[in-house]
C-alpha cells in the first residue's frame, strides 16, 4: 500500500502537500485558540477575584506607632 502511495506521490506530490499545508493550518488554528481561551479565562479569574476582594476593617489593622523627637 505505501509503494502505491509513494509512486502515486511521484506523479503528482501537489495533492499531498496541499493536505499538509491544510493540516498545519488548522493545527495552527487550533493552538493559537486554545491560547486565546486561555488568557480569556485567566482575565476573567483575575477580574472576579479583584470585584469579590474585601475591604480589610479599620479595627484589624496594625496599630500604628508614634513618631519620637
């Protein structure tokens, strides 16, 4: 089966390298998507975190010190 393929590849290599440029454009497609997911979701963790975020009472902070002359 692969010496058919080989000799048909011979002939006419165009159809072969026309379904490995399309291969690696939908692989490239897919990585830089799944990239844009991701910083999509990060962006959207990170916002939520920073609107959920407390206010930290005045009563349960540090007393501060007075300076000394």
């Amino acid at each position: 089966m692969s010496t058919l393929l080989w000799s048909l590849a011979k002939e006419n290599p165009w159809p072969g390298l026309a379904l490995a440029s399309l291969n690696l454009v939908v692989a490239l497609s897919l990585v830089g998507l799944s990239l844009l997911l991701g910083v999509t979701i990060s962006l959207l963790a990170w916002l939520h975190a920073l609107i959920d975020r407390e206010a930290a009472p005045i009563g349960r902070r540090a007393p501060r010190r007075r300076a000394t002359p």
